[in-house]
C-alpha cells in the first residue's frame, strides 16, 4: 500500500462545517457564477480575482501554450491523492442546486524540471487559498517549493494552471492542495446526482461516472489512464446514508465513512456514491460481494439473480487469467440514472437498474442474458483494463473489444444451457459488418495523436471498437502471461500480440505468419474482405467489401486493403483442412466441386469476413437449403442469409438472388437463421414500408412465418407454456412479432386480446418474454385509450426493466399526435429519464408513422438536445443513425446535408462521424432503391402466384 498521506481530522471537519453553514448560499452562487461565466467565456476563465498577472487570453487562434493542449505534458507524476468529498442531497432553496464540497491534496513527482503545474478540472470552482491562489502547494523532504505565480481555470482543455516562480526539480515530491466546490447536477458524468420516488419521497443519490474524462469533473486530477496513482477517499455523507468507494470502508466516523487506499490504478475507474439503498452479500473465497440497489428492489429479490452469478463468473475469470482477483470486495450497485449500460469501477461496478435487476415476473430471457453478459464484460475488465490499462483511449478497443469478447466465455459459465457464444455471429458480427463495410468506417487503431479532445474519446466507444475484436476470435489461445508483466501498468496492443505470439510458439499452432503480421492486416485497417470461392476453377479472392461500391475509399492502407485470411470450410457436409488466404487469390484445387457436391466457407463464422461464389455454387446451396438444411450448420444458415443480402445490396450478386434465401425459412424452427433473415428484412420494411411494394412483401413474408407461428402456437400448447431453450424462446418472439408485422390476423387477435385482458383485469397475462412485442402490436392497433394505460403502468412501474418495455412500446401507435406529444415528453426528465430520452426518440423514428415526426423534432432542437443530452458516449451517434435509418431519397439527402451544415457550429460531438455514415448509407440505399424496387416488386408478386 501506498505511504498514505491524511489531512488532519479536525481541519478536514472544521472546514467542511463552516462550508455547511453560512457558506454554503454563497459557494452554491459561485457555482452558477462560474458556470455561467463559463458560457460566456471563449477560452479562459480566470478566477484569480486580478491580483496576479495574467497569461495571454486565448481568442480566436489557439496559442501554442502548454495548457492548450489536450494531453498533459510528462514532466508531472502522481503518486497518491487525499481526496475527500461532501455531496449535498438536500437542494440548496435559495439557489435551486445540489452541490458538493471537496478538499484534495495530491502527492506527485517531478519527473522534469518545470515551473508550470497542470492539473485536469472541469466545471470545479475553487476556494481561495494564500496569496488568493486557487491551489497551494507544498514541497517534501526539506526543501521549499516555489511559489504561485499566477493560478486560472483552462475552460478549453480542462485545466488548472499554476505558474510558478521557480523550477519543481527532478525527482523531488510536492503536494498540491485545493478546496472546491462543484455542481451535483443530473447530467450523468463526473460526480452528478440520482433522483428517485420512494413511498411518495423523492430520494436523492450521489454518483459518479468518470470514464473516459469526467473524473476531473469531481476533483481536480491527473486524468489520463496511464497516470495512475493511489486514491485514499473519504466521504462526508449523512447519518443513515450509505457511502461507497472504491476500497473497502475503513472506519465511519458520524459524518463521514474513510476508505482503504485503492491499489494503483487510474482516474477514470473511481467510484464515490452516497445513497439509502440497501444490499444483500455473500463471500467467496475470501471476497466479498454486494448487490446495492433501492430498498424496494432488494427487498424484492431483485438483486439476487446478480448475487448468485457474480461468485461463479468471478472464479471463472480467475481461472482463465490465472490471476486472483486483486481487491478484497466487489460491490455492484443498480442506479436509477445511467447513461450507459454499466462500467467497470475497480471494486464498485455501477449499472443500469435494467441491466442488474432481475424479476422472473417480469423479465424476459433476454434481458437475463443481458444481466449475465454485462456482468461478466464488467467483471472481465477487473484484469483487463484496470489490472493492466490502455496507455491511451487509441486503444480502447483493445480494452472494450477484449471485455466484449470474454463476457461471452463468463456468460456460458453462469448459464451453460443457453449456447451464448452461438449468439457472437448475430450480435457482434453483425453489427460491425454493418458499419465497417462503408468507406467511411476507421481503423480499429488510431493514432495516439488523432484521439486528443473528450468528444473524439467518447466517439471510440462504436461498435468497431467493441465488436470488431470480438469477430477476430484470435483470444481464443490466449494465455495470461501479458496480465503478469503489466500488472499495475500500462501497455498497448504490440505488447499484446508479443504475448500471443508466446502462445502461439509454446503451443506449436500452425500459422502462416506472425501473430503481428497476421492480425495488424485486421487492426491497421479499416474494413474486411469478401472471398469469392470459384468451384470450377478452384480459385479463390479477396477484395474489401464496400456497401456502396461507388463509394470513395480516401483512407490509405499499408495493407492495400488485403488481408490475411484464415478459410475454414466444408465440401459437401465434410470439414476440410482449413487454408489461409495471403494474397489477392491463390488456387485450391479441392475447392473445384462437380456434381451435386458443394462447397461452404467460412465455418461457423469463425473469420471476419463475408463469402460469394459463383453462381453454381450458389444454386447447389439454395437446393440444399430447400431439400435438407440441416446439412448446413446452423450459424452457417444464418451467415448464408446475411452475405447474400449484404452482396446484393453491394451489387455483387442480384437482388434476387438474395430473397430465395429466405424461401426455405417456411421449413426453418431454428433462431439465428430467422433472428437473421428478420434483421435483413427489416432493411426491405425501411426501404418499402412507405411504397408499393410493401403489400405483396407483406403477403409473402406472412406466408412465411405461418408454419413457425404454428409450430410454436403447438410447442407452447395454444400459448399457455414457454419453450425449454434459450434459443426457442427467442425464436417464439420472432413468430410472433413477423406474424403481427405482416397482419396474420390471429396473431393479432392473439396480442389484442391479451393487452385487453390486461386493461380489464389488471392482471397481467402475457409472459415476460412477450411482452415487449405484445404491448408493441396491442398499441398499434389501439388508440388513446391503449396508450394511456401504457402510459400509467409505465409511470407506476416497480422495475425499471417493466418500464422499459412499456417505453418501447409506446413508441408503436400510428397516431401522430400521440408520437407528436411522445417526442415532448423524451426531453422533459419529469416524464422520460435523462438516461432514456435518445434511445426513445429512436424507437419512435423506427415507427414508420414517428419516423419524420422524430426527424423533424431532432432537427428542430438540436442545440438543445445536444447541449442538456450530449455526454454519452453511445446515445449521440445511435440518435443520429436512428432517425436517419430509412433515409432513401434525394429530399431526405438533401435535408440531412442541410442539418450538417446549420449545425456545423453547435456540432455533433460523439455522433460526428455518424452524420457522414448517414449521408453515405443514405446515397448508397437512394442508389439501391432505384436498382431494386422493380425487380423486388416483380419477385414478391411472383412468389404469390399460386
Ligand atoms: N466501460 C464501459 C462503459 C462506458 C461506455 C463508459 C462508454 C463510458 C463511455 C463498459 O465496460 C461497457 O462497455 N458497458 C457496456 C456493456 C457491455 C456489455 C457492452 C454498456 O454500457 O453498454
Ligand atoms: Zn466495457
């Protein structure tokens, strides 16, 4: 542990009282001050009250000073920090804010001589100390340090700046002081506040989330990953309130709970929460673990799903990183406010309530899947990404694509049954295709000098970071020497390969490069290959698949956009030896087939790439889809499917081509076949649903998914039982959901009456599992009455994960005054919680009746929504993609590129690069449907004809 360094009690108390007092209106009024000078204020906002001399004002042209730069200059080192924290749940009434008090004294070593400090701080407005500084500070070992020559607040770069008069020198330690007071706002990042009603109270908690630059937001820090020092926390909280951290509680005093110093780690990982919640726990081999959630959940069992599955995917990852879990407890807590889904606090994990809180009357199996993931993606990071971190946010995929990679192995250790590790095809595959096969995707590497402003760390955190690792399955031979060697540390993506590489040579694996060689072809460039396999000729190629092969690839690559490609394939229901794919085609002559005998590559999906053959091939395959598809693995069924919709909308195979794909689907039972012909039809439903060929696709799709409606309405016994696998009763929905979609009647019949039942009795009859896309199809069809009363269950839901999908719900009504007054309600958190607003402006743009309605009203408010909304990392650019989603003519271009420009000066923020995905997805589907609504229009009246 680290040589603790502590602020005498009595000053600690002293001055916190005094704050609490009289002082207390006046701290809150500098606060708005600041943050309203703040607005006002270009660049610098200097709080030294003007008796010292000032740096140049920064205005237009940004000078080349230190402090305009994002990343801190090296010549600082942190050791430890005494950090103690007092937030106010009680609103200040003279000044309508919740606010927090701090005290911060940091221990850093000069590593360069220098006569500037920068610190990080954001939105902090600081206590006076000698000579009218904002900080103090104080050298160790004897000598004095300089003093302070000028002290202001960097709004830009999220300093604090301290000029001194004379050089810190090299090797020597300082302590650096400070007193603050900051806004507990409810804005979801740093240190903000939590609202919820309890037996008709409304409680407040204080919280916090740092990652990636917030934490500078809570005390003033060194907030980069790789400056990781020893956090020693109190905080000063209420009796009856409890308070959290990092580290196990030390020791309460009246007022305040003490922490044991953390382990070395970084800033973006600690947690401070005060609440009234209450928690259940168990020990497991010397660990302990805490569920914390709202008295009520806990009281309801809500919290113990998590409990009983936490202990097993802790050992689990023990096990696979041979490495003991380094802290003496996890404590896992459920927020009532959270932008993101969860985050990995080394020793207080913080979640979603959706995404920790499990009710069997109320959850389905999927939102059980997501408790057990999200689990095990944040206890992965516990070693991967806060044992050993990223030196820089370049490499965040590393970090994310790892957990995203891993909480699919603890997963499977807390519900074996399911097959979760099937589902990577769907959920990760997928997805990342989708965005990387546009010109305008990026490397999953980025220079460390292109990532320098909190906005482009925040844009990191896209699916190419979480889920293009993930398709790679190179971990799979992973051994955990790396986690030995960086313990503590910092490393990046090189020093993995060179541990891979270890494995790989102990292991004696068969590979045709290096580790190095072989996956910077996928890292260093952006993208990924089609192969086309030629059956008569034996030849097979690669090229980079582009969505729009019109589109223009600006990005060079050292690769030339060639890759090393691992071929794992079959002939004819017999696995072959696999083969690699170095260069643009090589020859194989067991790939030439004759006869009935075909051939399929890519084998379970296990390489990142997509696969087209010639057209021989591809008939021998419809056949054996449509005589016996059972000779197909079913990932591979799945993966058929979506290559061949993806290759037509590229323009590689026809139209369709594709669609005969889905004709075996009448006879298919299975979920990821279906779960992926659903995904590529909903393109069909954004590109029609508004034309003439809607109808008869409707026709055909119905006819379609009969048999599977049927076949489940058996299996359950007319509804009454729910399927036995995982994958069946996801399937179940599927039926459900297409059969609605496409208007077979007595589904419809079915879901109505259900709702109705509902409205009626007040009983809830429909399982958990259906309810989703029940409620869904019952507001369709239904009007005010069905809407209201969705309304009032989701306003009086006991679990958040109830509520849920009741909001998405709502967002199904084909009235557009519902939908007009729906979209007021996302911005006004009285109605629709922070956390919620984008992701409900989506849902409704997905409605085919709310998608102009919610283009319209994102247009209309942007600075608004982008100012009060814009600090999550995922919700701008799924916001952006969502109300551009069914984009497809040259008015909607044209409006999109107009939004683009009136708002160039607000910006976009995380959803930067998401408006030009929208333009280039929105002229490549504006080409698509010229090319294809004939023949698709052709093809699904033909179909129909007896
Ligand atoms: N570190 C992230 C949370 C995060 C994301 C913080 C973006 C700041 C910005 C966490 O580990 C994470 O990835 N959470 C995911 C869940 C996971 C199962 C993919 C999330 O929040 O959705
Ligand atoms: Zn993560």
């Amino acid at each position: 542990m680290g040589k603790g360094f502590f602020i005498s009690k009595a000053v600690g108390i002293a001055a916190i009282i005094v704050g609490a007092g009289a002082l207390a209106t006046i701290i809150a009024l500098s606060v708005v001050y600041s943050q309203e000078k703040a607005k006002n204020n270009d660049n610098v906002l200097p709080t030294d009250g003007g008796t010292t001399s000032k740096p140049p004002v920064t205005t237009t042209a940004p000078s080349n000073e230190p402090w305009d730069k994002y990343r801190l200059p090296k010549s600082l080192v942190p050791d430890h920090y005494n950090v103690t924290l007092w937030p106010r749940l009680k609103q200040n009434l003279t000044t309508g804010l919740f606010i927090f008090t701090g005290q911060s004294t940091v221990e850093f070593v000069c590593a360069e001589e220098t006569d500037l400090i920068l610190i990080h701080s954001n939105k902090l407005n600081y206590t006076k100390r000698e000579n009218n500084h904002l900080a103090s500070l104080t050298s160790l070992g004897g000598v004095k340090a300089p003093s302070i020559k000028s002290s202001w607040l960097q709004q830009v770069t999220q300093y604090l700046v301290l000029q001194l008069d004379g050089k810190l020198m090299k090797d020597h330690r300082y302590h650096l002081h400070t007193d603050f007071t900051g806004e507990l706002a409810d804005d979801l990042g740093g240190f903000y506040r939590s609202e919820y009603m309890e037996d008709g109270v409304k409680k407040v908690v204080a919280t916090t989330q740092m990652q990636p630059t917030d934490a500078r937001k809570a005390f003033p820090c060194f907030d980069e990953p790789a400056m990781k020092a020893i956090f020693h926390i109190t905080l000063i909280h209420d009796l009856g309130t409890v308070a959290l951290s990092n580290g196990e509680e030390k020791g309460h005093d009246v007022q305040k709970t003490v922490f044991q110093p953390t382990e070395k780690m970084s800033t973006y990982l600690l947690a401070f929460i005060v609440s009234d919640f209450s928690f259940i726990n168990n020990t497991i081999d010397g660990v302990l673990i805490r569920i914390f959630a709202r008295t009520p959940a806990i009281a309801a069992g809500q919290g113990d799903y998590a409990l009983n599955k936490t202990g097993p995917i802790l050992k689990f990852f023990e096990k696979y990183y041979n490495s003991s879990y380094p802290l003496p407890k996890s404590d896992q807590i459920a927020l009532p406010d959270f932008n993101a889904g969860a985050m990995e606090n080394w020793g207080l994990i913080t979640y979603r309530e959706t995404a920790l809180l499990y009710d069997e009357t109320f959850s389905s199996n999927s939102n059980k899947q997501r408790i057990a993931t999200i689990i095990a993606h944040e206890l992965a990071h516990m070693w991967f990404g806060n044992l050993v971190t990223l030196r820089w946010w370049n490499d965040l995929w590393l970090n994310e694509g790892f957990a995203s990679y891993v909480e699919y192995l603890g997963a499977h250790e807390a519900e074996p049954e399911w097959n979760v590790k099937d589902l990577i095809v769907l959920s990760d595959v997928h997805r990342v295709f989708a965005v990387d096969a546009l010109a305008s995707s990026h490397p999953l590497s980025s220079k460390e000098e292109d990532i320098q402003k909190p906005a482009q760390i925040s844009e990191l955190f896209d699916a190419i970071s979480y889920s293009k690792v993930t398709s790679l399955t190179a971990f799979q031979h992973l051994k955990f020497t790396y986690l030995a060697e960086f313990a503590f540390g910092n490393a990046g993506y090189t020093d993995l390969w060179s541990h891979l590489q270890m494995a790989v040579d102990a292991t004696g694996t068969d590979i045709p490069e290096t580790v190095s060689n072989i996956m910077n072809t996928w890292v260093l460039q952006m993208g990924f290959p089609v192969v086309t396999v030629n059956t008569s000729t034996g030849i097979i190629s690669q090229k980079h698949f582009l969505l729009d092969p019109d589109s223009e690839v600006t990005t060079p690559s050292i690769y030339n956009y060639e890759w090393i490609v691992p071929i794992k394939w079959m002939k004819t229901e017999t696995i072959q030896h696999p083969k690699w794919l170095k260069n643009e085609s090589v020859t194989i002559d067991e790939m030439k087939v004759s006869g009935s005998d075909w051939v399929l590559a890519n084998i379970n999906v296990v390489g990142y790439y997509r696969v087209n053959y010639d057209q021989g091939n591809w008939e021998r395959l419809l056949g054996v889809l449509s005589t016996n598809h059972v000779a197909i693995p079913v990932i591979n069924r799945a993966q058929l499917v979506d290559d061949a919709f993806n290759l037509a909308r590229a323009k590689i195979i026809s139209t369709v081509l594709a669609l005969r794909t889905t004709k075996y689907l009448n006879k298919e039972r299975e979920y990821m076949p279906w779960e992926s012909a659903v995904g590529n039809l909903d393109f069909f439903y954004l590109m029609f649903d508004r034309s003439e060929v809607y109808g008869p696709m409707q026709d055909y799709l119905r006819n379609q998914v009969t048999p599977l409606f049927t076949h489940y309405k058996s299996l359950t016994d007319n509804w009454k039982n729910v399927p036995v696998g995982h994958m069946d009763q996801y399937n179940q929905v599927n039926a459900i959901s297409l059969a609605c979609r496409t208007g077979l009647r007595e589904c419809q019949n079915l879901t109505n009456q259900w709702f109705n039942q509902w409205m009626e009795t007040k009983l809830n009859p429909i399982h958990p599992n259906l309810r989703s896309t029940v409620y869904c199809n019952a507001i369709a069809a239904g009007g005010a009455k069905e809407w209201e009363f969705a309304w009032s269950q989701f306003k009086n839901a006991s679990i958040a994960i109830e509520a849920d999908k009741l909001r998405y719900a709502l967002a199904c009504t084909k009235q557009p005054w519902l939908l007009n007054r729906y979209l007021e309600y996302t911005l006004d958190p009285n109605m629709i919680r922070k956390q919620d607003a984008t992701s409900t402006i989506v849902y409704i743009a997905n409605n085919v009746i709310g998608q102009s309605l919610a283009w319209d009203f994102v247009r209309a408010r942007w600075s608004y929504i982008f100012t009060q909304y814009g600090g999550g990392s995922f919700s701008f650019s799924n916001l952006v993609n969502g109300v551009t989603e069914r984009f497809s003519t040259e008015y909607e271009l044209q409006q999109l590129k107009q939004f683009k420009e009136d708002n160039a000066e607000v910006g976009f923020g995380s959803g930067t690069l998401a408006v030009d995905q929208s333009i280039e997805r929105t002229i490549a589907n504006i080409k698509w449907i010229a090319e294809n609504k004939q023949n698709v229009l052709d093809w699904f009246k033909a179909e129909e004809k007896p």
